[in-house]
C-alpha cells in the first residue's frame, strides 16, 4: 500500500510539472498573460496580450473586477480631459446619470493616464486630442453610481487641445456634447468635477486634492 500511495503522489506531481511546462510554452510563444487566480480557478477573463518586458494590458479592466467584488467600495483610477478651445470649455452629458461633466473614463490595465484620457475622449466625442499640461490629480472623493456601485475615484485631469477628428459621441456613453463658456458651466456630475472646473477656470496646473 505504501509503494501504491508513493506511486500515485509521484504520478500527480509529475502531471502537474507537465501542466506547468505547457503552459509556460504556450504563454511564452504567444507572449500572453494570465492572471494566476484565472489559472488556479478556472475563471474566465480576457487574455492580456503584450510584447516581452512591458506591462501587460487589460481590456474592461472594471468589469473584471467588478465580477468578483459586485458593488462594494473600491478604489479607481480615471483619466478625464478639460478640452478648451476658442469655442469654451467642452462637456459631456452623460448616459448613465444625464449630468455634464469632462469626458474621461477608467485607466486600462496597461495604460498611461495620459494615453487614457486621449482614448475616452476620442471614444465619448469623436475628438482626437493632445494632452498639454496636468491640470491636477483629484484623490478625497467618493462616488455613487446608478447601477449601486461605489467608488472612490483617484482621477488625473488633463488640460488638452483638439488636434482631430469631428464632434460626436461614439460609445453610448454620450447624450450631449456642448462647448460652454468658462463662466457659464452647468453643475457637473459630482464635486471633482467641480472642483477640476473651478481650478481650471483660476489657470492653475499642478493641483493635487
């Protein structure tokens, strides 16, 4: 019984490091990253593609976690843009609670706060913009979203230039788009925002909250 039991342990080490072995092969042909809790449970997510030696990238970053934590608190990094042109100040109406605020969205796995904030703007306007200056990174805040889900969302906030594109939402995200005058902004969608607009409108950069 005893060589029997030492027989099977021996077995399913060795089926492991075959596994193991396999698995490795394909991730490194393929240059592909799984998250670990994927492999130990057998979960489903998004493969994050990447060349070797930088960080990998996943697409519905919230969502991934979103599916294991539901609408808990949770911290969140965004990127949003303050678009100014001759024309004033641009802001969206958004599709999920009807408020003005700055087009941005979640940073991607992967991504650079900048390269998110020009990505959301051109996906919730139509614009392709080039990030100028770092208008502040806005951190004490707390958010609440139709759906029940609660963040605390740490938010960078560029000031950004129009360098392409025609205005018009293409995610359905977007119910409006309008320039306003610095002056003569709606109320926004939450108090960072307001605070953003009101650091933006003095000329500041730099700020941090």
């Amino acid at each position: 019984m005893a060589d029997q039991l030492k027989e099977n342990i021996t077995g399913h080490f060795i089926g492991r490091a075959v596994l193991l072995w396999k698995l490795s092969h394909v991730f490194l042909r393929h240059d592909c990253w799984f998250p670990f809790s994927t492999l130990a449970t057998g979960a489903s997510c998004d493969v994050i593609f990447h060349r070797r030696g930088e960080t990998p990238f996943m697409s519905d970053y919230i969502g991934w976690i979103r599916s294991r934590l539901g609408h808990s608190p949770i911290q969140l990094n965004f990127a949003a843009a303050c678009v100014v042109t001759d024309e004033g100040v641009l802001l969206q109406r958004r599709g999920d609670d009807g408020a003005w605020g700055f087009p941005g969205g979640a940073i991607e796995l992967g991504e650079s706060a900048a390269e998110a904030a020009v990505r959301e703007t051109e996906e919730e306007t139509g614009l392709r913009v080039r990030v100028d200056t770092l208008l502040g990174v806005y951190t004490k805040y707390r958010h609440s979203y139709p759906n029940g889900d609660v963040v605390q969302p740490i938010t960078m906030f560029f000031r950004c230039s129009v360098v392409g594109g025609q205005l018009g939402g293409q995610d359905g995200e977007t119910l409006e788009l309008r320039y306003f005058p610095l002056s003569r902004v709606p109320a926004l969608t939450n108090l960072q925002h307001q605070d953003a607009l009101s650091d933006l409108s003095l000329g500041r950069h730099g700020v941090f909250r």
